[in-house]
C-alpha cells in the first residue's frame, strides 16, 4: 500500500507546517523525507499552489553551498542554457534514466 501523502505548507514567515506531523519542519527534515521516500507535497499557504519544485531546489541550493558541491559552474551553465532548447525534454529524460541506473 503506497503512503500517504504528506502536505507541507509554506507559510509567509518562509517557516514550513507538516500537516500529517502537526509541526513546523526544516529543510533538513524534508530532507529525510526525500531520502526516505516519503511522498510529499509542499504548497503556498495563502495560494495552494504546488511549490515542492523550488523547495527541492533550495535544498540542493543548501547543499552545493555547504558541502562537496554536484554541480560545476560549468555543468549548471550548460544546463541553464539547455531551457527553451528544442531538445529539453530528451535531456529531461536522459538524465532521468542516469540517475535511475545509479539506484
């Protein structure tokens, strides 16, 4: 039976709300979300909108910062310059299939 999913809200202070928990939660324990495949979605308190991308993105902001760093500058320059790209989304999908075989 798959979990259920975990709603997280972003409130304006920029504090996160577990609902299922019933307490505020840090970056870091979404972390442990994502590394323990926990399905979860975060979303903007006042509009309900789906904000977990740029949250996922703030943790690996986070930790490219303070840590032995994933990404070059000159691997993120090539992928900033692959948006619009007529072809994105096979590049979308290849690095989705390298990422799988490395599980």
């Amino acid at each position: 039976m798959p979990a259920e999913m975990r709603i997280i809200r972003k409130y304006p202070n920029r504090r996160l709300y577990d609902t299922h928990a019933s307490r505020y939660v840090t970056l870091d324990e979404i972390l442990q979300l994502v590394r323990n495949h926990t399905p979860f979605q975060v979303e903007d308190s006042r509009t309900k909108k789906d904000i977990t991308r740029s949250i996922l993105f703030q943790i690996i902001a986070e930790r490219e910062d303070n840590g032995d760093p994933i990404f070059s500058v000159d691997l993120l320059t090539k992928i900033i310059r692959l948006y619009g790209h007529p072809t994105q989304q096979n590049i979308v999908h290849y690095i989705e299939h390298l990422t799988h075989s490395f599980r």
